[in-house]
C-alpha cells in the first residue's frame, strides 16, 4: 500500500506526511499532500532477540505498551517521552525522542539498531551497521540505496567539509541534539574519519522527521529493567536560578532522573481533578522543584547513595525542603511531572504557553548562565516564563504566554524566538532537543549552523528524495514560523451564543481552544483510565476528544452558517461520543466534551430537529408496550435478518 501511495505521488505531483499517533509539538506531521496514519495497521511486534537484547517493531507500535510486551523478558526500551502511553515507535524515531531516562539509557538514536525502509523511488532498502568495507560494497549497489551511499560519502569524506560540521554544529557533548540531519554522526566513525565506530545510516534517518524515507520496520538495542529498589528525592527550591545551581552538583551523583518542573505548572496542578492528589509531596510553595530519582538492587546500596545525595543537597544550601518518596509514590510524583505540558492548557483565556523555544539544549556546565540570561531576556520583553526541563540534560522547556490573536504578540513570537535562537547559538547549544525542527524551528536551522552546512542538509534531503515526495517543508526549506498559524491575528473574535453556562472558560470556543493537542485521549485500555472510549473501539482520530475538540474549534470559528453548529461534519465527529465525562477528568486540559457534546445537539436540533433514531428510542418504551399485543409478529419482525436489517438502516 505505502508502495502505491509513493508511485502515486510521484506521478501526482503531491507528498506524504507520515504519522503515527500526532503529539509531535513542533508541526511534524501537519502539512499539504497526503496524511499516512500507521497508528491503527502498523501495530506489530515482530521479532524478540532475548540473547541479543533487541527487538524489531513495525512503527505504530506504543512505546508502553511495547514495554508491557518486553517486562517477562526482563527487558525494556529505555528513551520515556511524557506521552509515552500513546506516542508510538515510528514518532520516537522521527523526532529522536529521548524524555525523563536519557541521562542514563540515551536518547532513541542510540537505540535504532536498524530500519527498514522504502525509499522516494518505492523501492526498499534496509540500513544497519557497516563497516569500511562493506560501505564500498553498498557504493557498488546498481539502486538507489548504492546511489545514497556514493552521493554521502562524496559529500562527506573531504576534510575540510568534516571541520565545517564540527564547527557548526551543537557540542558533542549535548546528547539531546536535533539540528537538521545528524550528518555530525555520519563523519564520526571508520569509513570518514578512521574511527572504530561502524557507520549507519539509520542514525541519520533518526531524527529526520520522515523527510527522507519511510519507515516500515524498526529494529531496537534493549536494556535490562532497571532496578526495582527506587527513592526520589524531590528538591524544593525558593527560586529558578537555585534550581538549575543544583544541577551540576546532583549529576555528580548515579541519577536515573533529574527533572524540574516550576511554579506556573505546580499552580496548574491545584485545578486538575485528576493530579491535585498527586501534589501529596509538595510543601509550602516552591518557584521549582528538582525531581532526583536513584536506583540500585540492594536497599543498602540505595540507602548509601540517598544519604550522599541528600548531603550534597544539604552542603549546597539551596534547596529549603528534600522529602523523599518511596517505589510507588515515585510513579505518583512523575505523573504530575509528565501532565505538565498539558496542563499548560488550563491557563483560561487567549494568553497561552506557547511552543516555540520550549526545546533548547545546552551543556550541562552551561546551563545556569543560560538560564540567567534567558530570564533577563524574558524580563525585557516583560515575560513569565514557564520552566519545565530535562534539567540533567541542559535541556528547558521554556515557554513564553502569549496571546497569538493579537498582531503584536505574533511580532513577539517571532522576535523571542529569534532572541532566543542567537542566544543559544552563543552557547553552541541546540535550538531543538528532542521535539523536532518541524514547522516551528526549520527556518533557524540556516542561522544555527551556518550557510554552508545548510547547504549540504539540502544536498542530503536531495539525495534521499529529489522529488520532495516526503514530509516537505520540514528541517529544509520551510515556511516562515508565522506563517499559516491556527489563528487569523487581529480577528474579530466569534461571539457564540450558548443554552449551556461555559463562562468558567470563557465561552465554549476557548473551551475548545484548550486542547493543546497532546493526544492523551489516544492511550490505550492497558494505560488505564477511561478516556476516550470511542477511540479505543475504532482507533480512528476523528473519534478523539481531540479531533472533536479541533472539528469544533474550527466550524465555530469559520463557519459562514448563523447557527454555526449546523455542520453534518459536526454530527460525525460528535457521533460516537457517549458522554462518559472521561475527558473531564483525564484530559489534562480540562476538555469537557460530554457537555460541548449537549449544547452541540441542542443548537444542531434547533435548526435540524430529532432524527428518526433518536425518536425511536425516546418512545422505545411505548413501542414495546405496543408490540405486547403482538408478540409473534414482533418477535419474527425484529428476529428476522432482512426485516430487522431494513428497520435498523430506515432508522439509522
């Protein structure tokens, strides 16, 4: 199928977005051409190497509940994104995802063993590990895949070109790192540079954001679980700065975490139904709190290294409180910590967090000197930030709140990220870390590292798929970052009239607009919870709370109608929904569409009255009343395959 699909874009002068289950953040998957969604087909787990530690997955697999699969094996995959109950395998290795572990297991990169691929031409080709010779075997290759393999290495294997990556590019020593290609990996092993590190092409397609080729098989390095004896120490901190100052001296310790959340995403907390309880630990009212997870086989051993890291701690005199939590309470705390980004959609009103500099890597002994003068630039442009970070990895998720409806915030967003971009350039940091390029931060790619290197991105992206058939527009040649934003700037706001009171959101369009796309009415029923019933029966989007959020979003903002919720597109989404109230509490954001759901068929009715099916069961107690004095006849009406097949489409 994916085969005809690229013959088909080829021939039609159209692309292809691959995806998997959308929690990307930076625009990755969103696009024109053709959308293909592997998240419901592309679901196997194909082969466990127990010996070896690996396993080959196809790319809709759930990095959960592929760790589900892997527990008896004694084996698990070790990069954890906050949505890791529903972003899948193929995303991970799109975006070089890492998340909470990568101080101690690496980031997905380092994982990738091998992919197997189709390639712009439709043919397939698989990348995995090789050495000298067998890289000039693979240039002999009479395909596309020899083609790659020539055009790289006459790209590549000049030396001054390799001092011009080495220079452009982030420090090696930032392993959260997804600037463009990784073309920095390629040149450091045997085949470039007499290293005895293999070469794999795989690692330049981790990261790259399907815009090379397209993933149809995925083979993984596994790690054994990690030990089961765990302690948390969850540092409270009066301030940002001496947050971060405690970074350095607890990476002298054998973390398996080190995580900061602040004080606008802790407030976030107190008004979600389902993590206020998870705020058990929280004392006082901390700026920020460093969340420090060790783990070790024996409890002595434990024991030791939480007494040397509380006295670190302790002799640093920067934190005011170190409760520490124990094995289950621990899963508690890093709940609160993983619903963050989504809680940020629970600021009511215009003024939202804004993705667009929430992914910037430095090196570690970097980062509170960065920090400072990010704070100082926030100050400038009279900013409250939210700080949420992979702190043991340099990496902050920094996000300024802005009103994108208004011209002049839109001129902000820009002007910030720019800011911001030379700032971390100055730090040879990343501009991105883990989330991607995509849509948002392409076009800085150019000014990170520089026109020449640029240049040979493109090169890159030319080699793997002259025709631009996949995901174009993202890591080469995108559009401006405000360009084609959700929202017109400087609109007339909709004023939507109501039966129901949604005045506790503003109205029922800003309580749509709260979905923060962070899909987590995708996570299946082994993740727990009730959210979202319909998805888990037809794993479809359209059947989110997601989907239904943005279907609503956009036919009230848009829609030419006087009763703008007269859209039979409208009734489809909203058909499956069985108003379970699941979103209400599970939804980070908050999205209530149980009740968007009633005002909707209310509004919808008005206009369009009941249909047949809803009548029907309205009066379903007098109809059976009624068939009482026929029981033969009713009984052989609704028992009969034809008869009652005809009454259930008459009546839909």
């Amino acid at each position: 199928d994916v085969k005809e699909l690229i013959r088909f874009a080829a021939a039609n002068n159209t692309s292809l977005i691959p995806r998997t289950a959308g929690t990307s953040l930076a625009g990755q998957c969103v696009g024109e051409g053709i959308v293909v969604d592997v998240s419901k087909y592309f679901t196997g787990i194909l082969e466990v190497n127990e010996e070896e530690r690996t396993v080959k997955v196809q790319p809709g697999v759930i990095r959960d509940d592929l760790n589900r699969f892997l527990e008896p094996y004694g084996l698990f995959f070790g990069p954890n994104t906050s949505t890791s109950n529903r972003c899948m395998i193929g995303g991970m290795v799109g975006n070089n995802s890492s998340g909470t572990t990568s101080i101690k297991y690496g980031v997905t990169r380092d994982k990738v063993l091998e992919l197997k691929v189709l390639l712009s031409d439709g043919s397939e080709a698989v990348f995995s590990e090789v050495s000298s010779e067998e890289f000039r075997d693979k240039m002999q290759l009479d395909s596309m895949e020899g083609e790659i393999y020539r055009k790289l290495y006459e790209e590549l294997k000049p030396e001054s070109v390799q001092e011009q990556i080495t220079d452009g590019f982030p420090k090696a020593e930032i392993h959260r790192r997804n600037t463009g290609y990784a073309i920095d990996s390629l040149i450091d092993t045997e085949v470039f540079s007499g290293t005895s590190k293999k070469l794999n092409i795989a690692e330049l397609l981790c990261g790259s954001e399907g815009t090379l080729a397209f993933t149809t098989e995925i083979t993984l390095r596994l790690d054994p679980l990690p030990p089961k004896n765990a302690v948390m120490i969850a540092a409270h901190f009066e301030s940002v700065e001496k947050c971060l100052q405690a970074v350095v001296p607890a990476m002298r310790h054998s973390l398996f975490t080190c995580e900061m959340m602040d004080k606008v995403i802790l407030d976030c907390t107190k008004n979600s139904i389902k993590y206020r309880e998870n705020r058990f630990f929280i004392e006082g009212d901390p700026a920020a709190i460093l969340m420090l997870e060790l783990r070790a086989e024996e409890e002595t051993e434990l024991l030791d290294q939480t007494a040397a890291l509380i006295k670190t701690l302790t002799d640093s005199g920067l934190a005011y409180a170190l409760p520490v939590l124990r094995n289950d309470t621990i899963d508690l705390a890093l709940e609160l910590r993983k619903a963050g980004l989504g809680l940020l959609g629970n600021i009511v009103g215009d003024r939202k967090a804004v993705a667009c500099i929430e992914d910037t890597a430095v090196a570690v002994e970097d980062l509170a000197d960065y920090i400072n003068e990010f704070s100082a630039l926030m100050k400038e442009y009279g900013q409250d930030a939210v700080y949420y970070a992979h702190a043991g990895a340099g990496e902050l998720h920094l996000r300024p709140i802005l009103n994108l409806k208004k011209e002049e915030d839109v001129r902000l967003f820009r002007k910030i990220t720019e800011d911001v971009a030379a700032l971390v350039k100055k730090y040879g940091g990343s501009m991105s870390g883990e989330h991607g390029d995509g849509r948002v931060r392409a076009e800085f790619i150019e000014f990170m590292i520089g026109a020449e290197n640029y240049l040979l991105l493109k090169k890159v992206k030319n080699i793997f798929d002259p025709e631009h058939i996949f995901n174009p527009g993202k890591i080469i040649d995108a559009p401006p970052m405000d360009e084609d934003l959700r929202y017109r700037p400087g609109r007339k706001e909709p004023e939507i009239e109501t039966l129901m009171d949604f005045s506790d959101s503003l109205g029922i369009l800003r309580g749509a607009e709260n979905c923060n796309g962070s899909g987590d009415c995708r996570k299946p029923a082994e993740a727990g919870g009730t959210m979202c019933p319909s998805y888990r029966a037809t794993r479809n989007e359209k059947d989110t709370t997601r989907a239904r959020a943005n279907a609503l979003r956009e036919f009230l903002t848009n829609s030419n109608k006087e009763n703008r919720f007269d859209h039979h597109e409208l009734k489809e989404v909203l058909e499956l929904c069985i108003s379970c109230k699941g979103c209400k509490s599970e939804c980070p954001s908050n999205v209530d569409m149980a009740a968007y759901k009633a005002e909707f068929q209310y509004q919808y009715q008005k206009k369009n009255g009941s249909s047949l099916r809803s009548k029907a069961f309205a009066f379903n107690t007098r109809f059976n009343k009624l068939a009482t004095h026929f029981p033969n006849v009713s009984n052989a009406v609704f028992s009969n395959s034809l008869s009652s097949g005809m009454i259930k489409k008459v009546l839909g």
